[in-house]
C-alpha cells in the first residue's frame, strides 16, 4: 500500500512501471541500463473516491491522457531506485493535493468607498480619453 493521507491509501497494483533507457546524467551507463522510470496509474480503474479522481484529473493536466491513465516520468537521477522512489512521490503528491477539498469561496461585496474610488477613476480615464480625440472648429460643422 502506498500511504497518500492518514485516511487515503493507495493499492500498489494500481501502478505499473515500466523501465527505460533515459538521456542525462549516467555517463556511459546510460547506453547500457534501463534507469529512466515511466510510471502509470490508470485514474479511471483505481478505487479513488469521485471527487478526488476529478480533481486529479484536473490537477493533471497533459499528464493525463485521453484513456484515463496517469504517466509520471522520472529520468533525473542516476539509478533505476531514485528514480522510481522520486516518480511515487510525485505520484503521492499530486494525490495528496486532489484529496484536500477546496476552500469554499465566501461571497464578498465591494465597500462604497471602493465604488466610489472605482467611479471617480473611471471618470479620471473617460477625461484623459475624452482629451485625446480630434478637436473640431466650429465652422466644420
């Protein structure tokens, strides 16, 4: 099980990895061993709660592709344990912030000083606008 929240959990069957050979760091290493980790998570089978699979998706982004599964890659580190360590957490972050509910929006009105201040620099700028079209003599008509 990976452990996302104290109440959310993640069952590790869910996530596939599949390991690749990655560019970056490694030397000649890199042209020999598979380090650089694809991991998959598909979004729309796993046993996540609706509103956090929604909002997963959302946090997401191009991440996310067209059949419902995640793929986090992760080639930063030298060896095929850091960087499969370094794509889990970011797994589990992205998981963490979609299990935390957004705040609700209080519902805010502007004070009258605001308005006012809104009003008068509205007119402020009409004046200056106003200023800038073509002045007409009076016998053009």
């Amino acid at each position: 099980m990976l452990q996302i929240t104290d109440t959310l959990a993640l069952d590790e069957r869910d996530i596939e990895e599949r390991f690749v050979r990655a560019s970056g760091p490694g030397g000649q290493n890199v042209n020999k061993v598979a380090t650089a980790v694809e991991l998959r998570f598909d979004l729309s089978a796993s046993s996540l709660p609706e509103e956090v699979k929604a909002r997963l998706s959302a946090l997401a982004g191009r991440r996310l592709g067209m059949d419902g599964v995640l793929v986090i890659d992760s080639r930063e580190h030298r060896t095929q344990s850091r960087n499969r360590a370094a794509a889990r957490e970011r797994l589990r972050e992205l998981l963490r912030r979609a299990a935390e509910p957004p705040k609700s929006r209080r519902k805010t009105r502007p004070s009258r000083a605001d308005r006012e201040r809104r009003m008068k620099s509205k007119s402020v700028r009409a004046r200056l606008k106003a200023g800038r079209s073509r002045v007409r003599r009076e016998d053009e008509g």
